[in-house]
C-alpha cells in the first residue's frame, strides 16, 4: 500500500529519480594526535550544478547557539546562513574520530524529490587549533551506480559514496 | 608515591587550555630624525587563531621596557570588546620591549569518584585540599607563568631591553629582531630560572591562517644550549609560542611548573 502510494507520487511529480535511488556516504573522521584536538566541526552538504545548495545531510558543531558556524565556511556561506530552520532541525553534536553512515533519500532539505541534473557532494570539515579540509564530489542524477572512494586528507580516513538507483 | 608520577605526567595535559595571547604592534621598526619621536599603536588581545581578535586581553597593565632598560606606560589604552589597544610614542632610539605584566599563579584540579571530568580550582595544591570534597582524588596542581611580548626598534637597533631577569622562562633573541629576515635563518634563546633552558617546544606560526586550510606550524625544540633556529619562508607577522615544564623538588603547593611566552614578530622582505 505504502509502496503504491510511494510510487504514485514519484509519478505525479515527474521530474523525480526513482523512489528507491539512494546515496550513502561513509565518512571517517581522522584520529589526530597532535597539537590541542578538539573534535571537529564537519557539514555534508549536496549543491546543485548552479552551486546552490540543495541538502544538507550532516551538520556536527558544538552547541554554543550559532557562534561557531560561520567557521564551516563554504556550508555557512551556501546553506547555514539563509536557512535557519533548517539548521536547527539537522544540527547535532561533534564526533570523535571514527566512521560514520550517512543515508540520503535524494530528496532536499524540504523533503521532495532531488530533480534530475549535475549535483556535488561537499564535506567541510574545519578543526579548532587545527586545518580545514573541503571534499568535494561531483555526480548526476538519475546516472549510473556508482561506489567511489575518496582519499583520506588530513582530517579525513578513506571515506566512501555508494550511489544506486 | 614513586608509581604515581607518570600517571600524573599523562593527566597533566594542559591543566588550562587557554587562548593564544599576544600584543601586535602596528610597527615592528620604525625611523625618524634624531629627537623626533614615533607614534605606534598596539593590539592586545587572545584567540584561537593568530591574530584573530576574539577576547579583551588589558592593555592598562603593558609594561615597555625602554632601550635605556627603563620601565614605562602605554599612553592610553582602551579595552573593547574583542581586544584592547594602547599607543605609545618611542622618543628614545633603539629597541622597545612591549610585555604584558607577568605573575606566576596556581591552578589545581581534583576528581571526584564517579565524575569524569575533573574540578578546576585557582588556588594551589594546599590550599584546594582544604577547600574540595573529602571523596576527591587525584589531586594535582601546576604553577603556571606567561610572558607575552614583542619587540619594536625605532632606527638603530639595541639589546638591552633583551636583559633577562632569571625568572621562569625567558627569551633572548640571538639575532636581533629587527633582522628576521625572510629565507635567513634566525636564533633565539630559552631560558630558565636565568639558565639555557634544554627541551622547550617552541611553535611558530605565520599571519593569515584564517585564509588558508592548514595552520603550517614551525615545531621545534630547543637544544642544550636553550638555542633554537628556524628560517621564516615568507615576509609577515609571526606569532612563536614556547612552553617548558619542570618537575618541582616541593610538591606541597604544586607538582610542577609550567612556564611560556607568547612572541610577536614580523620577518621583513628581502
């Protein structure tokens, strides 16, 4: 019943990619011993091909009001600063170093469907005391699966994308 | 007791975790005809980014040590919200030391059974026993001093403002700071309690991390002599911060000492 309805509105809709396409991103915080660490503030974010953002999937900052935010400067500047709503409802607490899943429905921050097009993954993940890494992934929808890794910085393990549709 | 000492070590990180400090001068040399003195002004402030002004560090308390050794007042100071600033005018030729007025302090912390994180206290070891909870452990304290400075030369450069006093960390600058120079190495040398200082982490980071992703830190270590040498690669503002530590014989009022500076500089183009 669900799975109808499901399909029903992908149909309406049209321009949508398949109900069941979906993106899922391991991300792996690198362990860091030197100098003072503090956990870092990372945002997984998806802009359109206009690099307009479209879907912010993780946002991980220390909670202290909005204070640090501007410092994940490209989501801050694409996304954080003109959607507050949107903030508060994905923000969480910081991550220790460690692998973490993300699962993406390919839909945008308001919950439709992503239209078809060139998209890019962002991940921007900036340390206190420590540097700042801006990963950046280009794909299209609807596309062809994909399972891409990308290589560790200086912030980040290996991390992977699967993409299916 | 003896078991006791490397757990401590380890505990030990940094019993503050504090802002970086520093006074950034508008002008590191300046030159004017004989009698005519030059006006700078100075930023006094503490981030967590190099000359990032975040917090209102006083600049009523900067101390300058005049070329003739002499002790003198900023002119006038102010205390915003994100920094302080003070002006001072340079009459006499030479070099300047700007210093933030240093006073060693206490800081101790314990923890209580079934808390991970520890309790901070301001007093020392003594004085925090009789003050925390019977059920406390780990009881430890540090006696914590910092220098914040910088060097500023109004035409022919001078050294005695480099005097040490023979207390806790120092630093005297080997070659002379109005000639760091990009790609020409320079030295410096740590002190403690008067004597070369072994074993002191010095890093030094250049201006504009706000601009870059990586901080591009210079680590070094200070050898027998207390000497450490670096070259700058690139013309700009420095910030150097140096730290050494050392064990106390008398562990009533704390186990250790705890000792750095904070020092601005500018390397000149070639």
């Amino acid at each position: 019943m669900k799975l109808k309805s499901l399909l029903l509105v992908s149909a309406l809709c049209g321009i949508s990619t398949s109900t069941f396409a979906q993106m899922q991103l391991e991300l792996s915080l690198k362990e860091i011993t030197t100098g003072q660490y503090h956990r870092p503030y990372t945002a997984v974010w998806v802009e359109n091909s206009r690099g307009e953002s479209v879907k912010t999937l993780a946002l991980w900052v220390q909670h202290d009001g909005h204070k640090w935010f501007k410092d994940i400067r490209r989501w801050w500047r694409k996304a954080g600063r003109d959607n507050p709503a949107m903030v508060d409802g994905v923000s969480s607490a910081t991550r220790p170093a460690g692998k973490y899943h993300l699962d993406w429905d390919l839909s945008y921050d308001e919950g439709k469907p992503l239209a078809e097009g060139d998209y890019q993954l962002f991940i921007e993940v900036v340390r206190e005391h420590g540097g700042r890494e801006l990963i950046r992934h280009p794909f299209s929808l609807p596309g062809n699966d994909f399972n891409v890794k990308l290589p560790a910085t200086s912030e980040t393990g290996e991390s992977q994308i699967h993409y299916s549709r | 007791m003896k078991r006791l000492i490397p757990l401590t070590a380890l505990l030990f990180q940094p019993l503050t975790q504090a802002h970086d400090r520093w006074i950034l001068p508008t002008h590191f040399n300046v030159s004017a005809e004989d009698g005519k003195g030059v006006w700078i002004s100075a930023d006094v402030s503490a981030s967590n980014q190099v000359f990032e002004v975040d917090k209102p560090f006083g600049a009523e308390d900067v101390l300058i040590i005049t070329p003739e050794g002499n002790t003198d007042r900023p002119s006038s100071s102010y205390r915003g919200s994100r920094r302080s600033v003070f002006d001072y005018q340079l009459t006499d030729e030479g070099t300047y030391r700007l210093e933030k007025e240093a006073k060693p302090r206490y800081f101790s912390r314990y923890k209580i059974k079934g808390q991970d994180k520890p309790v901070r206290s301001n007093l020392d070891k003594a004085a925090t026993h009789a003050a925390m909870p019977k059920d406390a452990v780990e009881l430890e304290g540090a006696l914590y001093f910092s220098r914040v400075e910088s060097y500023v030369t109004l035409n022919k450069p001078s050294d005695k403002a480099f005097t040490p006093k023979g207390e806790y960390l120092e630093l005297v600058p080997v070659t002379h700071p109005a000639d760091f120079v990009e790609g020409e190495p320079l030295s410096l040398k740590l002190l403690f309690n008067g004597n070369p200082a072994q074993g002191v982490k010095v890093n030094v980071v250049a201006d504009g991390t706000r601009y870059r992703n990586q901080i591009e830190e210079m680590s070094l270590v200070s050898d027998k002599d207390g000497l450490v040498q670096f070259t700058p690669a690139k013309a700009g503002r420095f910030l150097l911060h140096a730290e050494y530590e050392e064990a106390m014989k008398d562990t009533r009022l704390a186990d250790k000492t705890v000792s750095e500076i904070f020092l601005t500089f500018e390397a000149s183009l070639q």
